[in-house]
C-alpha cells in the first residue's frame, strides 16, 4: 500500500491563470508539442460542439442542453489520461468526455434531442452512457472497477460527478465500497460551484477533496481549469489505481459559465460579477497564452482551428436538423433481452391500431 | 376572492395558505428558495417566509424525506418537493420502511403529517427520469394516502388537505398541465379531495381518469359521438369505488385511463372493483387505455406513448359495440 500523498492546498496547479507554466513538488506532466496542441484543438471543438447545440436546443433542434461551457480542461484532461481500455463514467454534462472517448456528437445529440435514452453504445467506447439521477453511476462504476480487479487487469475506471451530487447516498457508499474492496476507480468530482441554483459552499463545509481522508484513500484538489494539473493529477490517481492501491478522489475546481441548463435561469440566485472573474481563469485561454509565449504555435495555427471547428460545426448543425426519427414501434424494442410473448403482443397491437389509422386516412 | 389562476399558481397559493394557518408547516426540497422550484411552484414563499420556512437541501431524496420524518416527530407539518417524478427513488427506502408505517408502529401515537409533492406525467419533451408515472408504487403501499389534482381549483383544495391530513400524503402534480388556467375558489373548499369527482356528466359510457389525463378524458368526451361521463379521481388511495360504481350503474359501460403502464397499474385494481360490484349492470368488458409496458419513450416518440383522445375513443366504441 502506498501512502497518501498530502492534500494540497491550494489547488495543484501547473498552468497559471495567465498562462505561465510553473512546477509542482509532487506533479509534473512531460507532453510533447503536438500534444499540447492537439489538447487545445480538442478543447476549442468541444467548446463549440458546447455554442452549438445551446444554440440549437434555443432554435428548437434539441429539446434541452446541459452546458459544459468553462469545464472543458477538467473534462479533456481528465479523459486524456485514460487508457483505451479504461472505462469511463460521465454524468450528463461530460460532454468532453464523451468527445474523448471517440463517442460520435451526433450520438450525444440524439440523447438530447430526445430520439434515444443512450446515443452511443457505452461498451464499444468504453464510456457509459450519461446518466442523471444523480449519482446513481458513481456506484455502477466501482462494481466495474470490482471486476477489473477480479479479472486481475490493469484496467482502470473514472467515475464522474458534481460538488451537488457528493450528497447523495450512492455517492458515499460508492466511496465506501471502493475503500473496500480497492477498487481501481478515480472519483472525479468536478466543482462547478453549483448544484441548479445552491452554491456549493452553502452544502460542503469541508472541502471535497478532503472527505477521502475519512474513507480512508487520498483526496487531491486540482486546479480545474488548468489541463497540464487536471492531466497530471488523473495519471497519478489511475496509476495509483492500477496498482492494486485503490481509489482517489479528485476534486477539480472549476466553474459553471452557463446556465444549469437551457431550462435555468442562472439570473435568480447568482450574480453577475462571480462569472467574469471566472472568465480571467478561461482554461482554453490560458492553455493558448502558453503555446504563444514557449513558441508552440503561432497565429496561423490557432487561426486554422478556429476555422476547421466552424467548419464543423457548420456540418453538424446541418446533421442534427436533418436528424431521423425512429419508427413508432421502436418504443417497444430492447425493454428485454429475450423474447417477451406479452411485448411482442402490445407491440402487434400498436401496429394494427396505427395501421388502422392509416387505413381511414385519420391522422393518429 | 375568487380569480383564474395556474395550476401552478393554484399551488403555490395552497402553500402560502397552509404556511399562514399553521406556523409548523415548513417547505423542504431541492432548490425551492431562492429559484422558487425548478417549476416555480414554491415562488416567492422564501422571500416571504424565510429561511426558517422554506429550506433549501442538499441534493439527497431519502435525506430530504428522512429528515423530515424527524421533523415530523418534533411537531413540524413539512411539505417536499422531490424535483421530479424519476427522483423519488433514492427516498423509496424512507416512504416504504418508515414513512408508511411509523404510526401503526407506535400504535398511533406518532403521526407523519408529511406531504410529498412530485411533479409527475409526461408531454413535456424532458429527457429521461423526467416523465413517468409512479404513483402505483406508493398506491400499493398501505399507511400512504395519494392524491393527485387536474385542475387549479382541485390543486388548490387537494394540496391544503393533503397537507391539513395527518397521515402522510404523496402527493403528484400533474406537470404538463402547470400552466392550464382556471377558476379558483379559495373561500371554501368547494372539492372534496377524497372523493372522485364527476367532472362532465354523461349517460352511455363512464371514463374514469386521473391527473393529467383528466383534460384528454374531456378532449374525448367533446369528440365523441357518444355521451360521456368522465370522472377525475383525485384520490388514488383510497380509492373512492362508490363513485366509480353509481356512475356505471347508470352507464354500465367503463373505461379507465392512465398515463402509466397497463400491466398492474391502477386500471387493473378498479377493474377488479367495478367487475365484482357493478357485475349485473356492466354491459360490457371494462376497458383500459393507458401507457405501454415499456420504460418512459425518448421525447421524440412520447406521442406514441400517451394515451391520447384518439384512443380513448377508440375504447369508447368498443365498449359501446360489445
Ligand atoms: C436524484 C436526482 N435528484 C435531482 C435531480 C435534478 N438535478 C439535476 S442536476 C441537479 C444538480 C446537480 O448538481 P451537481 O452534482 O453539482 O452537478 P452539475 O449539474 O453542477 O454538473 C439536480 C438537482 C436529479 N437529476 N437526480
Ligand atoms: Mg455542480
């Protein structure tokens, strides 16, 4: 068993604010240029797939959107870390996430659209499918990470959630359970400061990070919107976990930019002012600065990608409008997994009724 | 005083009304400060009647309804609100071990006078755990009253009663229909909540529904050729059968429409009623018209889904063929 390291305080940081990279006593990160500039490719198209689909959900192509505006270093970074066959397991904001494990957008759409609960095929990604009761996948994760123990692999699991969730029942007894049994899981809480309209300082009066301590693995806070940290910091713990040491909670503090959702009126409970401080702290700015200042990449290059991810998103606005619908009946497929004499009959039914229907020529 | 108001609306002033006759009703839920409920429901009743009135909790549902089964011990009268219908999971364990059965575990000595509020029902294009129909589960559970309004004024009555009863009362909100205006009458209470209520009088084919579907129950009757007595049951337990059967004493013919699945859903239990007690009037097989034995559709194909006038029409004519 290896020993805790000591919770930092304050947040483990390797990219400042104002883009300037400064060295950690137990985190460092070694990347090579394209990787540094391929993370911020990655995080200027998921802020765009971001602008896109909030603006299509307000044009009435998505029937709502939850934003991941401002979170896109925890999400990348934390989903850069992971290996292949790692399995990840997002809420329903990890939209960078999903976009790291290959998860195809329009797949994301579609849950938003409401064409389909699931979009992707969680196995083939090995991203669950997102989930919001919340916390519910907190638990479903570790059972995964169980049987990667079981099936004595080096295979690791990152189970998502946010600063509101760490209330819920299945969240602490997933922590208990991963104590347990020395789950490889990485516990990835991403606070965005809020829960809807509750401020997260109202309902965590010690901080996230720091309740690991009472379940006995180590609690890390990380600066959430500096990628090389949030980078850092996931390797650490998924190393830690595939090493038979059990789980870490990583506590990324970030902040929501956008509404809790396209339903939400952030303007009744929060002020103004907190978002433009945020806004100094833009993970996607400072990562820019960073490259521009060591000579990584020049205006051309930062051009291009602004072009390249209009460009896309142009495709994809395109796509979700000339989305298809599922036929009717598809309501009644896959509630089992093996023939189910009663469904199938409901289902004939269904269909004779809408055939009727067509028969009079009366709209059903 | 007397007006139009929302269903919403209609609720929100039960609210104020039971907080301003009893000083030990207190509202408890997820982001009903402030934000005033993610449907507004509890708009405003923070500004007016504080912290000390209405809390705002931690994001847990069996945190929120065991507390307050605590509270209740103490002398509170707290009111719930679980955000929506697929989130009163978490809090299952709370309602089924411990909310239902506290008094007649004490042998009535400690009373639970909590109401749960739940928005529930679909057609509101929400993403998944945010349409279903689950009041079965907690109709089924004896020590559990459940009731569930159509309209602004049978929102305004049944909510005050609920939260005037002594047992514990869950009870759901019809979400689709938040925002249908109507007359408000809040001098009296001219609705009994326990009873069901005839909401159109008819003669050849009674139609029993409930929340949300009370109004699909009416588009029908306007519709159909035939005449249609619809009758909104407000209470879901206990079931108010007397009703049922006077009325299809006079009709002899019953259809029942629910937005939840058919397979043991309420349906079934006033089918297994009326069959036995109004078995020498009946003239024919009672129908259903509900929700499919299938988990709650993606939004795109909720229409398939809901019952919808064209169905319950549909079962009107059966039962008038037979
Ligand atoms: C069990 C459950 N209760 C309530 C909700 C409604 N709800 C959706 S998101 C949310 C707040 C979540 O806050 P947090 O965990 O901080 O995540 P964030 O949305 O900030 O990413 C709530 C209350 C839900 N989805 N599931
Ligand atoms: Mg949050």
């Amino acid at each position: 068993m290896t020993t805790a390291p000591q919770p930092q305080n304050p947040a483990v940081q390797l990219l400042t604010p104002e883009g300037e990279l400064v060295t950690h006593e137990s985190y460092s990160l070694d990347l090579t240029h394209a990787q540094y500039k391929s993370l911020y490719r990655e995080m200027v198209f998921v802020r765009r797939l971001d602008q896109e689909a909030t603006a299509l959900q307000r044009q009435g192509e998505l029937g709502l959107w939850a934003s991941s505006l401002g979170q896109e270093a925890a999400q990348v970074g934390s989903a850069f870390a992971l290996e292949k066959n790692d399995f990840a397991f997002p809420t329903y904001r990890e939209h960078g996430v999903a976009w790291m494990r290959g998860v195809d957008p329009m797949k994301i759409m579609e849950v938003y659209r409401g064409i389909s609960n699931g979009g992707w095929d969680p196995l083939e990604h090995r991203c669950n499918s997102y989930t919001i009761v919340i916390g519910n996948q907190v638990l479903n994760g570790v059972g995964y990470a169980m049987g990667c123990t079981l099936d004595q692999s080096e295979d690791a699991v990152i189970t998502y959630f946010g600063d509101g969730a760490t209330a819920q029942g299945d969240v602490n007894e997933g922590f208990v359970f991963a104590s347990t049994f020395d789950a490889p899981v990485v516990f990835f809480c991403q606070n965005n400061q809020w829960a809807i309209s509750q401020p997260s300082e109202k309902f965590v009066k010690t901080p996230i990070y720091k309740r690991a301590d009472g379940f006995g693995f180590p609690g890390v806070l990380v600066d959430g919107n500096d990628i090389l940290a949030v980078i850092a910091v996931t390797k650490a713990a998924l190393d830690r976990a595939r090493s038979g040491a059990g789980p870490t909670l990583i506590e990324a503090f970030t902040y929501r930019m956008g509404a809790h959702t396209t339903s939400d009126d952030p303007t009744r409970y929060r002020h103004e002012n907190d978002l433009q401080n945020w806004k100094l702290r833009d993970p996607i700015e400072r990562l820019k600065v960073m490259l521009a200042r060591n000579g990584i990449a020049d205006r051309n290059f930062f051009d291009a990608i602004d072009i390249d991810a209009d460009a896309w998103a142009h495709t994809l606005r395109a796509a979700v409008r000339s989305m298809g619908e599922p036929a009717p009946e598809s309501i009644f497929d896959n509630v089992y997994a093996d023939s189910h004499e009663a469904l199938d009959a409901q289902r004939a039914a269904f269909l004779d009724y809408h055939e009727g229907f067509a028969d009079s020529g009366v709209q059903s | 005083m007397t007006n139009d108001l929302t269903i919403a609306k209609a609720l929100n002033q039960a609210l104020r009304t039971a907080m301003e006759e009893d000083s030990k009703v207190l509202l408890f839920g997820e982001d009903i400060g402030k934000l005033g409920g993610v449907f507004r429901v509890t708009d405003e009743l923070h500004k007016d009647f504080g912290d000390h009135r209405v809390l705002d909790s931690p994001l847990a549902e069996s945190g929120i309804v065991g507390t307050a089964i605590g509270l209740a011990m103490r002398g509170y009268r707290p009111v719930l609100e679980i955000q929506f219908d697929g989130f009163v999971f978490p809090a299952f364990d709370q309602i089924i071990s411990q909310l239902a059965k506290v008094h007649r575990r004490t042998n009535g000595s400690v009373k639970l006078p909590i109401t749960i509020r739940i928005p529930y029902g679909g057609g509101i294009g929400a993403v998944e755990h945010h349409s279903e129909s689950p009041e079965t589960f907690f109709t089924h559970i004896p020590g559990l009253r459940v009731l569930t309004p159509s309209d602004p004024q049978s929102a305004y009555s049944c909510l005050l009663s609920a939260i005037r009863s002594n047992d514990p009362v869950i009870f759901f909100e019809p979400k689709r229909r938040y925002w249908d205006k109507g007359f408000v009458d809040r001098t009296e209470s001219p609705v009994d909540p326990w009873r069901a209520r005839i909401v159109r009088t008819g003669s050849d084919v009674t139609v029993v529904a409930y929340g949300p579907m009370v109004k699909t129950a009416l588009q029908a009757a306007n519709a159909s050729e035939y005449s249609l007595e619809v009758i909104d049951l407000q209470s879901l337990s206990p079931l108010d059968d007397r009703s049922i059967a006077d009325s299809v004493e006079r009709t002899g013919r019953l259809v029942i429409v629910h937005e939840a699945p058919g397979n043991l859903g309420l349906g079934a239990e006033i089918a297994a009623r009326i069959g036995k007690s109004c078995f020498y009037t009946l003239e024919a097989p009672i129908e259903r018209v509900t929700g499919y034995d299938i988990p709650y559709p993606p939004s795109k194909l909720e229409e398939h889904y809901l019952p919808d006038h064209d169905r319950i029409l549909v079962a009107v004519d059966s039962a008038m063929e037979a």
